[in-house]
C-alpha cells in the first residue's frame, strides 16, 4: 500500500494519473462530491481530495478556504460546524460536502490510491495534520499525501514518518498582490525542499519553464505530478514531459493506452 510502504527499492509509489478532485462535471457531480468519487471509483480512476478541519473538528473534503463560489454561502468553510454544512449544497446540486470518512468509505476497498491535499486555515497545521494522521491510521486503502503549506508537510511527517508526502508548487512570481516577496519566492522556486525534501512535487503545468523548479527536481531526482490537466492533448504533453497528469473533463483511459501503444 502507499500510505504504509514508502519505498519499493528505493523508488516512490505513484499511480498512473490521478482525477482532480473526483470525476465531476458542473450538472449532477460537482467537484469534491460523493457522487464524482463514485464515478472516479466505477471508472477505475485514482483520485485526487482535499481535506479541511472545520469548527467541530471534522475533516471534510471540499476545496475553497471559502464557501461561496460552490455552495453561495459566506464565510471560511473552517468556522462552521458539520450541521450546518449540511444545509449546504454543491454547485446548485443535491450534493452535500462529504465528510472524509465518507470519502473513504468509497474508495477503501477499490484498489485505488488517493492523493491527499491537505488545506490548512490559518495556521491550524498542527490540528490538522493530527487529526488526518489518527484518522488514516485506521484506512486501509493506498494514499499520499501532499501540501503548499511547508509547515503542513513538517508536522504531517512527525506524525506519520514512513509516509510518502509531496510539496504542491507554483510560480508566484506573477502574483501582483503584495505578498512578502521573500515567502512568496521560497514557496514558489521550492527553495524550502532542502529542508524539506519531499519525496514528490506537484506543480502547476503552465509553470514548468520556471529553472528553479526544474533544477530542484532534476537534482533530485523525485517523482513529479502536473496539474490540473484538463484537455487530452495537454494529458499527452504532460506524460511525455515525464509527468504524472492531475487531471479532469474527460477519461485519460483512452489516451493512456494510446501512448503505451505508441512506445
């Protein structure tokens, strides 16, 4: 299993592709809902979550530090409480946003692996991090896991140390809106991996010309995913760029076979 063997001779564990946050589509299976991982799970498709821990301390799967762009409610998602969630609806849906056990419950016994994105909220790493570690203690299923934060990344291994874990990144050089240029920089060229050494990274594809990016996984040597992919033939470029695709808006299935046919 992933989330219990980290190394297979020396090599990381990742899947082939991963679904961006289940198969979904904007009618009847919105993103990070129960029924876009079932259909990730019908299909055979290893799938991609995001984790927040709300007021109560329940771990739910849903995307936004905010509700209203999926839901039309205001506020963080971690200042209310699992009954009102509930309440709530995905995407003009009948979706609720899941629970993380719930989440589990799906792909459990699938054969499937997870890649696990974990949100924090104003600094509530450590919360966080306990309460995903004691509650993937108990999965039984394949996972990894992932995070823009660095202090997520630390604390998450204290806790789980023969796990595989990956730093998300991006080029935030284009960002315009004042953040600390020294923070922003660190996070973005992945200057934190010497510290950090995650055992994966997974980065915007658009931003795959950064040379800071590239020199770290070069010298490294680690695994590297692209997100999100979102046309096949963008599928294509990233798998022969020697990425794994995070990918969503259509079945790679197709695609997949016809680039093992072609090697």
């Amino acid at each position: 299993m992933f989330g219990k063997i980290k190394h297979d001779k020396g090599k990381i564990k990742l899947a082939e592709h991963y679904a961006h946050r289940g198969f979904h589509d904007d009618d009847k299976a919105p993103e990070n809902s129960l029924e876009a991982f079932r259909r990730a799970a019908e299909l055979g498709l290893h799938t991609e979550i995001d984790i927040h821990r709300i007021a109560d301390g329940t771990l739910v799967v849903f995307h936004d530090d905010t509700l209203h762009r999926m839901t039309g409610a205001r506020g963080y998602i971690a200042d209310y409480d699992l009954s009102n969630l509930r309440k709530l609806r995905l995407g003009g849906s009948d979706e609720r946003i899941p629970t993380l056990d719930e989440v589990l419950d799906v792909f459990e016994d699938s054969g499937l692996s997870l890649l696990i994105e974990l949100k924090v909220d104003r600094g509530n790493q450590k919360e966080l991090c306990k309460a995903v570690a004691e509650r993937l203690k108990r999965y039984k299923g394949d996972y990894v896991v992932q995070s823009f934060y660095p202090r997520a990344i630390t604390e998450y291994r204290k806790l789980m140390p023969g796990d595989v874990v990956g730093q998300l990144s991006k080029n935030y050089f284009d960002r315009k809106d004042g953040a600390l240029k020294v923070r922003v920089a660190m996070a973005g060229n992945v200057l934190f991996n010497r510290l950090l050494r995650p055992d994966f990274i997974a980065y915007k594809f658009r931003d795959r010309t950064s040379k800071a990016l590239m020199r770290t996984i070069k010298r490294r040597g680690i695994p590297r995913l692209a997100w999100t992919i979102r046309t096949p033939d963008a599928y294509k470029r990233a798998v022969q760029a020697g990425c794994i695709p995070i990918f969503e808006g259509f079945n790679p299935d197709t695609i997949s076979n016809t680039l093992k046919s072609e090697e």
